[in-house]
C-alpha cells in the first residue's frame, strides 16, 4: 500500500442492494461475486472505506421518518421513495456490529480478504461523540454519558432524553441544536474513554484503518465549551491522547483518520491522528478562491502529506454539481490526485452523479452516466503513482507573469522528484485561457535536453535545458486545462 492512500468510499448498503437487484437475488458482502468487486474498484485504489456497516438504530430510524426535514431531503434525492427504503442513519448507531443484512462478522472478513487479494485495505467507521439511545451502553454504562435531571428534562425535551430510570443529554456540537436521534458520551469520563478504546481495537482486529466521525468534538476545549456548564472538569490526558496511545499498544500500524473542521486539524494530529480532512482545501476549489488555493499549498510538505483531500463524499454534494462543467471537475480532480495527502473518492464521483444521496437511504436514483469522465478519471487514478513519487519530494511551484499577462495568477504547477525519477504538474483553474512562466526546482537542467509526456493525452514536449533554467517552463494551457507530465532528461 502507498504511503499516501487513495481511498475509495461506498455506501455499502447501497451499493449491495444494486448488486443484488442485477443478479437478481440477495447479496451479502460474503456472496459478492469476484466480478462485482472488480467492476467497483478503480484502478490506482489502495483502500476501500466500507461505509455504513454498522447496525442501524431502530429508535434513530423511527426519528428520522418523523423529521419534516429529512422527509423534504429523500422526495428531493429519491423522488417516489417508501418506508422501505429508510434505513436509518449510519451514524446512529445501535450496536458495533456488523449488520446481520450485510453478513455480520463474516461477511466483512470475506470481505477483507477479498480486498487483501487485490492489495486493497480496509477501513470503517466511528461515531465517537454520540450513539443512539437504544445501544446497550447506554443501560450498561450510564457513566459513560453526559446525564441530566429530571429537572433537566422538563425544562429542555429537546436537549434531554430519559433511557429507563436514567436522564441522559442528547448528542449535539456546540453552533447547532441537539440531534433528536442519538444520545451524549462525556469525554470526561473514564469510562467512555474505556469503551471507545475497546471499540477501536476491535475494530482493528477487523480493518486496517478508522474514518473517526466529528472527530473534533472530543477536544477537551471543544467539548468543555459545549458541556463546561455542567460541572465538568478535563481529565489528565486530553481524550483523544489516552485513547489513541491505549490502541496503539496492541495495533500501532492502525491508520486513525479523523473528519475534521473550524481549522482544528494540527490539534488532532498532535494528538495522535495519522490523517484529517482537509476541508479548507475543498472549501477554497470550491470558491475559486485561487489565492487561497496557493496559500494553502504553501504548507509544509510534512503536513499536507497528512490530510485526506477530496471534491466530494458522503457529506458533500456531487462533485459533478459543485463543480461544473465537466472540464472544470477533470481539473480539480488532477489537482486532488497529484498533490500530496491521501485522496478520498467517493463512489459515482467518477461517474458524473449529481444527485447527493442522503445516508438514510437504501438506494439511489438512476442517472446519466459520462462513460467519458469515468475513463478520464480511471486514466488518472492508474497514473497517479507514477506521477505522486512514492517517498519522492514534492515542491510547489514558482510561476512568473509579464506586463499585461495574469496567466501566472490563475495556473497552479508543482513537482515531484525521486532521483531520476521526476514529474510536473500544470493546472489551469480558470475559464479563460492562462499562460505563464514555470519555475522548476531542478537544479541539473542546464546543458541537457528535456522530454515532457503528458500521462493523461499522450502529448510529448522536448525542451532545452538550458532554457528551462534560464526562463522556466513556459506554459499556455484553456480554459481548466492540464498537463500530467513525466519527465527525462538526456545528454
């Protein structure tokens, strides 16, 4: 596997069903015919994110049919939708156990070998600041939850929830209400932070890495903001320390991933994550925000190597939605598989899906499909390695303009060198035609010819070295165009 991951999302549930309806029976990840998980995978995938396997609260999915809101979102994704195809939220969760529909235990390690066969990881989830009402902890281990009154009750239904005799706050950030479906674990308390650890190493008894949910609600400082007014008091280690050593100790080769936001990233990785979304990256595609885009990648190297970069998931609309037209999409998606980082790619973003599936649902609409962006986006993933060095070093780019010309503004170029082995990459994120000067960090070109090879289109640039030292590189690219080069050099 790649020091580096490109990982691949699929809603388990989802996908099992299409499956099932095109052989025309039930399949379990355990009856998955080889030639399903083939048809999936894209090549250049190093691990598969199984989300959703977990089983669904029965308690969370009545909830969810009585939520307006959510009603309004399903007619909107899947218009003429039933009862039956709610399945609840994977991220209210009953049990941490495989659901039997998908399995159970079995299927999912005849899944993981499956995946092990093809040089594929795995990796699951977690829901660390919250489970639903009717998971067994909540009765077995009411310390491990943030609990009220029955004071507190009368005075904040929405806030409070009683479970048996037991009065426990609903689960909740601190800028949005209480969601009505899950209850409140303390990150003060010994015991949450007993069952979470005991819960990631089972976990990793079963997978090779964990996309931890909201992962930054459990910092002290977050999480005594959202609580403090309830007395309570941080404890010796901040939660995620204790609980990421404790794991460690008997699987410290387990990849702990945390979905991250408000700028809290570096905090996260302190404490002990591998990798965190980088959302301000998105955030700032997105936008257009080009300035933004070059700060960004200003960082260290040895930070971006540990984000995990994306132009959509589970939680993010449609790439191909956010970020139209399709030449535009083909652009940012050289970007998300070249620079350095974990890439995340969600399934159907290859394809050209607009339409955001909440995760409630068991199936998705039919769309139209682009079988030209799908053999774009297969190109590229194949080609990513070849381009993102393995324990090469990365190096963005210097870029000069001249009087009258903004080209430099608008195209973004980095490198990436290991030994002989070298490569380039030049983006144009505009809609209109952009040139400029590249400055590569090649200190050797001098007296030597250059060849260029575009991955992507085939094209071939031969170029003096001893004019790309003294000028650079220059470049004139369309509207979100790009080139994936490799490079030699002779003489």
């Amino acid at each position: 596997m790649h020091r580096q991951p490109v990982v691949f999302e699929v809603n388990t549930r989802v996908w099992l069903g299409e499956v099932s309806t095109r052989l025309g029976a039930p399949v379990r990840l355990d009856t998955v015919p080889d030639v399903e998980w083939d048809a999936l995978l894209p090549p250049g995938v190093d691990v598969v994110w199984l989300m959703g396997v977990w089983e669904r609260s029965p308690f969370g999915r009545a909830v969810a049919l009585d939520d307006p809101s959510l009603r309004a979102s399903w007619d909107d994704a899947l218009p003429g939708w039933s009862d039956a195809d709610v399945l609840g939220s994977p991220y209210c969760v009953h049990r941490y156990a495989v659901d039997p529909a998908l399995g159970g235990d079995i299927g999912l390690t005849t899944a993981r070998i499956k995946l092990l066969a093809r040089g594929i990881g795995l990796w699951l989830d977690l829901v660390p600041n919250h489970v639903a009402p009717d998971h067994p902890w909540v009765t077995e281990h009411p310390e491990a939850f943030v609990r009220g009154t029955p004071e507190d009750l009368a005075r904040d239904p929405v806030g409070f929830l009683a479970v048996g005799d037991t009065v426990v706050a609903r689960g909740r950030d601190p800028y949005f209400p209480p969601w009505p479906d899950v209850v409140q674990l303390d990150a003060f308390s010994a015991a949450a932070r007993r069952l979470t650890v005991d819960t990631l190493k089972t976990i990793a008894e079963r997978a090779d890495g964990v996309r931890c949910d909201m992962a930054m609600l459990l910092l002290d400082d977050v999480f005594a903001r959202t609580w403090g007014q309830r007395d309570r008091s941080p404890m010796a280690q901040e939660f995620w320390a204790e609980v990421i050593a404790s794991v460690r100790v008997d699987h410290p080769q387990f990849t702990l991933v945390a979905e991250a936001y408000w700028d809290r990233e570096p905090d996260l990785l302190r404490l002990g994550f591998d990798a965190c979304y980088d959302k301000r990256l998105y955030d700032r595609l997105a936008g257009q925000d080009l300035d933004g885009v070059r700060a960004h990648l200003g960082a260290a190297a040895s930070y971006q190597e540990q984000t995990v970069r994306f132009l959509e998931n589970h939680d993010e609309p449609r790439a191909a939605a956010t970020f139209p037209p399709a030449e535009r999409q083909r652009a940012c998606s050289v970007v998300l598989a070249t620079l350095p980082g974990t890439t995340l790619w969600h399934d159907g973003q290859l394809d050209g899906r607009r339409v955001r599936l909440p995760v409630f649902l068991a199936r998705r609409p039919a769309e139209r499909l682009d079988p030209g962006l799908r053999q774009f986006h297969e190109a590229l993933l194949a080609a990513a390695p070849s381009v993102r060095l393995d324990g090469g070093e990365w190096a963005l780019c210097a870029m000069e303009g001249w009087p009258g010309n903004d080209g430099d503004r608008r195209l973004l170029a980095w490198t990436w060198t290991a030994g002989a082995r070298r490569s380039l990459v030049v983006v144009n994120l505009s809609e209109r035609t952009a040139s400029a000067h590249v400055r590569l960090p090649w200190p050797d070109l001098a007296g030597r010819t250059v060849v260029l090879s575009d991955v992507l289109d085939g094209q071939v640039f031969e170029r003096s070295g001893d004019d790309l030292d003294g000028f650079g590189l220059y470049v004139e690219l369309p509207a979100w165009g790009h080139h994936v080069l490799l490079s030699k050099l002779s003489g």
